[in-house]
C-alpha cells in the first residue's frame, strides 16, 4: 500500500485550441432561390448601391427562415461566423 499525501494526479495535456461551443444543429426552412446580383446602374451610369458587391458567377442567393431566433447567436450580423448547410429532401 502506498499513501501519498498532498499529491494529485498528472493532468492530462491541454491543446492549444480555443474553447469552442458544441455545434448545435438549427432547423431552416428555405423560402426563395434566385441567381446573384447583377449590376445596377443608374441614368448617371453609376452604381445606384451604396456598397459595392459583387457575387460569384455560379452562385445563388438564398433566403432562409430559421423558426426560433433565439438559437442564433446575438451578434450573427457581425460577419464572425461561418454557416453549413445540409439539405435533406422532406
């Protein structure tokens, strides 16, 4: 028998990476499709949009509806964040 006192186990070895929640997965309900934006110009020839934007070629805009907002982080307007999406046919 061995009595160690004042002693704790070695702790295991921490990564470096930073704390990050669970990936929770929220349900959205796709309400419109339609193809990227096009230029707008105006009688003057310039762009009427106060920000200049320009979407991919092959890229589609997506309009979702997401149910309870109170799953969505408060500052998912900041541009912090990354989505993934997963279709699943009904």
């Amino acid at each position: 028998m061995e009595i160690i006192i004042g002693s704790i186990p070695p702790l295991p070895p921490q990564s470096n990476k930073p704390f990050e929640r669970p990936q929770t997965v929220i349900e959205a309900q796709l309400l419109h499709v339609r193809p990227p934006r096009k230029g707008i110009a105006g009688p003057s020839g310039m762009e009427r949009r106060g920000k200049m934007a320009t979407d991919p070629l092959r890229g589609r805009v997506l309009t979702l509806m997401v149910p309870d907002a109170d799953l969505l982080p408060a500052d998912i307007d900041s541009g912090k964040y990354k989505v993934a999406l997963r279709f699943i046919r009904k």
